[in-house]
C-alpha cells in the first residue's frame, strides 16, 4: 500500500511539498490527535529533536495500515544498517530514513 493511494493524489503532493520545505529536518509520522482514522501528522524534526513544524492531512482512507507498514520498513532498514555496523549518527544526521518510492509512491 503507497501513500498516495490511501491519501490521493492532490493531499500527497501536497505533503510532500511541505516536507520538501524541511529538506534539513527528519519527517516523522504519527496519528492525528483528533483520533480520526483518515488523519496522519506529520513532524519536521530538527537535528537537535525539536519539533519546529507539524502538518495534519486527511487521506481517503484509514492511514492505520499505511503507518504501521511504514514503521515496520524503517525497523526492518535500520535492522540492516546495523548488523552492517552502521550506526544512527553515521548516516543522514542521525535521522533513519529510506528510499522515498518505497512505500510513498
């Protein structure tokens, strides 16, 4: 399942839009806090884990299943990077981050 198929398309060009405003910054995901479960948040993170922006969007439908196949692909590749030896502040400033088409497009 991809990003711009459980938010549409309009909604995730425009997140990633916004996230490409916080090129320097990790993007962290989460639920909404409204408890909706169309709502994701996204978090511009800072290098010093500070949240400095967030952007709520909706998608067209629930971002439950998208989030956590999201969040198992980050533990998996961070799984990767470290039975090679690589440690968090060795790569992208710290942040774990995957190839982009993975699992947005």
């Amino acid at each position: 399942m991809k990003l711009i198929h459980v938010l549409g398309e309009e909604v995730y060009r425009d997140l990633m839009k916004w996230e490409d405003e916080y090129e320097n910054c990790g993007i962290a995901y989460e639920y909404t806090r409204d408890g909706s479960p169309y709502g994701l948040l996204a978090k511009a993170v800072d290098k010093s884990d500070v949240v400095i922006a967030e952007k709520v969007v909706y998608g067209k439908y629930p971002i439950r299943p998208w989030l956590e196949a999201f969040g198992a692909q980050l533990d998996d590749w961070a799984n990767q990077l470290k039975e090679q030896g690589i440690t968090p502040d060795q790569y992208n400033v710290g942040y774990t981050s995957c190839p982009r088409e993975s699992l947005f497009e």
